[in-house]
C-alpha cells in the first residue's frame, strides 16, 4: 500500500498565471501610456475545430486583458496549405505583429512542419521553427515553447529542486516533451524520455522526483507510479464522453505526491501566459524597446 501521510499541494495554476499576468499588463501598459504600438499576437485557425476555436478564443481574450493587440486570420476546412503559408508570409511582413501562432492540429494534408518553417523565427511565439528549437537544443534559446515555460515556472513557484533531480518525462512531442526535457537538463536535472515503447514504464516512474506526462493516455499514470514527494505535472487533456481527464490520476496522487498540477486551472493557464510573455520579449528584440 502507498504511504499516504504527505500533504500533496494541488497546483493553483490560475493564481500563478494571473500574477504573472498581472506584472505583464504593467509592463504592455508602459509601452502605451510612453505612447508607444503595444505588442501584437496574431493566430491563425485554418478548419472549424470548435476546441481550436475555443482555445485561440482563450488566446485572443488573455491578449485583451493585459492590453496586448491580437488579430486572427481564419481559413475554411478545405485551406489548402498553399493558403496558409500565405497567411503566414502576410504576417511576417506585418510590422506591426510580433508573435504568430498557427493553431494546431492542422486540417489533413497541410505539414505543421512546413508551416512553422515558414514563420519568421523573430515572431516565432510556439517556438516551433528548426531555428528556435534549435536555440534551445544548443543551450542559446530566445523564444522557447509555451508549455515547457510554464511546467518550469510552476515547479520553481512551488520550490521543487530540479538540480540533480531525476526527472521522468513521459512523451516526446515537439511541443511538450522534447522541450520540457531540454529545459529540465539545462537546469541540471537528470532527465529520462519516456514514450510508447518504453519498457517497465511504471518502475520507471517509480524514479522521478519530477515527473511531468505529456501522451494524452486518460489516467495512465497511477498511484503506485509515484515516488513519495514526487512533483507530478500533469499536461495531458483527453476528452472522455463530454469529460476532461489528464494523463494521471490525479485522486490517486494525493497524499503521494508533494505536487500534483489538476487538468484544469493547472499546466493550461500557465501555458497561455508563457505565450504573452513571449509576444512580450518577441516584442522587445523586434523594436529594441
Ligand atoms: N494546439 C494545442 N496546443 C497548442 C499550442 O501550444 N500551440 C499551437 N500552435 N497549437 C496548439
């Protein structure tokens, strides 16, 4: 049986992010009130995904809050992915936009990695171009993935030592799991990539002190997969019949883990505020303000 006597925080990632917010909106305000442009994200949704749509939604309305400039351009289902790169290239030559997030997944046929390629990698904000990624593969990153930001954010919010840490990371997409990985090592955590293939899986897990799940498998990490004062990041979001679920189980954390995230008001908060953030410093280096 687990030894269930620890008190598990379940991460406020709300509060996190409206704090960081908060210090943003004062610095977007000082470039308007020294009348200035203010920072400018442009997304671009291609098909009618109405998650997607929810979610640039989400995007657009953070833009407003903290008195950023969004613009979206939208395609139908049938874009081909001509269409979209030219979206992409109108946006590159916008002066006035700083950050472009191409929301994914893409309709069928149209490449994300040709479409991310395409994006001029000053305005880079998903961190997704071979160049940014690589800055960040290279020890030298500018813009780094939004997702990645926040899991460092909230473990270093909670004061989870991630130096000499064994970190266990489960994934290993382009946007969560190769760059967590890569960002975790830089602070001298002791990482392991975890994916479908890998064997033993649980006595793995068995080894984090910070273990961060990013397949979206509903539920597959277990009770008796974490160590005793693990931080456990859950960033997986599985629709199951109308109800999201994480990658953990998350009841199943508490009185284990030292950190549990909660699938909602979690990692996704965070998440959009690292994209902010981002427009900020994408911002700063275009304009040298
Ligand atoms: N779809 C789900 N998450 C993301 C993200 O972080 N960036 C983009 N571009 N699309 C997404």
């Amino acid at each position: 049986m687990a030894d269930r006597t620890r008190q598990t925080i379940v991460v406020d990632g709300l509060a996190l992010a409206q704090g960081i917010r908060k210090q943003l909106a004062e610095e977007v305000g000082r470039y308007a009130a020294a009348g200035k442009r203010v920072p400018c994200l442009a997304v671009v949704l291609a098909g009618d995904d109405p998650a997607s749509a929810s979610y640039i939604m989400g995007k657009q309305r953070a833009c407003s809050r903290i008195g950023m400039d969004a613009i979206e351009r939208r395609l139908p289902a049938s874009a081909s992915e001509q269409d979209v790169l030219l979206v992409v290239e109108e946006l590159n030559l916008n002066d006035a936009v700083d950050g472009i997030l191409v929301q994914l997944p893409l309709p069928e046929g149209i490449s994300a990695n040709e479409i991310a390629a395409a994006i001029d990698p000053a305005k880079d904000v998903d961190a997704l171009h071979p160049t940014t990624a690589g800055k960040l593969l290279l020890g030298t990153p500018t813009l780094a993935a939004c997702t990645p930001l926040g899991i460092i954010e909230i473990l270093d919010h909670y004061e989870i030592e991630i130096e000499a840490a064994n970190a266990v990371v489960i994934g290993r997409s382009n946007i969560v799991g190769k760059p967590v990985s890569l960002m975790l090592q830089r602070r001298n955590a002791t990482v392991t990539m975890c994916h479908s293939k890998t064997r033993n899986l649980r006595e793995v897990c068995q080894q984090a002190d910070i273990l961060v799940a990013a397949v979206g498998v509903p539920r597959l990490v277990k009770a008796d997969w974490i160590k005793a004062g693990a931080a456990v990041i859950d960033v997986g979001v599985s629709n199951i019949d109308g109800t999201l679920v994480g990658d953990v189980d998350t009841d199943g954390a508490m009185g284990i883990a030292s950190i549990v995230t909660p699938h909602r008001r979690g990692v996704g908060p965070m998440t959009i505020t690292m994209l902010l953030r981002n427009t900020l410093t994408a911002y700063r280096a275009r304009t040298g303000e």
